[in-house]
C-alpha cells in the first residue's frame, strides 16, 4: 500500500482559502550580524542596543517584552513630536513613526501568525516583509501561516513531539467546518 499526505494546497482548496502572492523564502537561520542590520534598518536602535538583543550566534529573534518597549516608547516620542516645527524636528518624527509603524505589526505576526512554543519572541526574518508597506499586501499571508502550520504539525507528529506551535486557531476552523 503507498503513503499518501495531505498537502498545503489540498488544506487550501479544502478550505477555500487563496494562496495568492508572495511566499517568504528565507534561510532557516539567520546569522546575528544580519539580525542587527535588520534591528537598526527596521526598528531604528542603535548598534549596540541590536548587539545587546541579539545575543544568539543563530536563530536570531527579538522578545515580545522589547518590541512592545520600543513600540512604547517610540509612540511617546511620536505624540512629544507631534507638534514639531524645525525641519530637524519633522525628519525625526519622521523616523520614529516609521519604527512604531514597524514595531506593532512585527508584534501582531509574531504573535497571531507565526507563534513558536515559547512564546516569548519572534524571528527578526519578518521584518524583511516590511521594507515597503505597500509591498507587504503582496505577500500570502494565509499561505505562509498555513504553510508554518502545516510545518508545526509535522514536527509535533514525530516520535517524542509533545506540544505543537504556531497558531492552531486554522485547526480549530477546519474542525468546525468539518
């Protein structure tokens, strides 16, 4: 008798859902110096402050802890700007929206989409989905949570797998449906 699986266009055709657009192909591991150039392109820390976060050789991720800080703090300094006059003023209001702007859907992709066991943080990779805002509906947001899904579900489904990650809220769905 042959093995037959279910692949992640039968669960996308199941449950009607498109997987239109880009997908995030990025390597399985993201070395630290690449983690903060991202951390000091994307959510304007300085160098060190990146260092200091980024204290992994591989696997670099940010903790929900900092980001909800910088997000914090960045928002505050954008409300003290709001009023700015000086052309020094407007261009770092400037800056600081954009690394609010950056901070809060980082936290809501780690936090709804790509969730791991512990958590606690999120791979600083995604950050490269927002280089540009209106490229960021370009990409198979659906597609990629069902495809990290479907990666949770076979990791967990090996000998010694004990808990799943990532958001099982899609299980839930197809449990309703069917």
């Amino acid at each position: 008798m042959g093995k037959m699986t279910i692949t992640l266009d039968d669960v996308a055709c199941l449950l009607d859902i498109p997987i239109e657009g880009i997908m995030l192909r990025h390597p399985k591991k993201v070395s630290r110096a690449d983690g903060v150039e991202l951390m000091v392109r994307h959510l304007g820390v300085t160098h060190a402050v990146a260092v200091k976060n980024c204290n992994d050789e591989y696997d670099v991720y940010i903790s929900y802890k900092a980001l909800r800080k910088y997000y914090e703090d960045y928002l505050d300094a954008a409300t003290k700007l709001s009023a700015a006059q000086t052309p020094e003023d407007v261009h770092e209001r400037g800056r600081v929206r954009t690394a609010c702007e950056k901070c809060y859907p980082l936290y809501l992709v780690g936090c709804l989409l790509f969730a791991d066991k512990s958590n606690k943080h999120i791979e600083l990779i995604y950050l490269t989905t927002m280089e540009d805002y209106a490229g960021m509906c370009n990409y198979s947001w659906a597609g990629m949570t069902l495809a990290y899904l479907y990666h949770c579900l076979s990791e967990v489904s090996l000998f010694g797998g004990k808990a799943i990650e990532g958001n099982i809220t899609p299980l839930m769905v197809i449990n309703c449906h069917f």
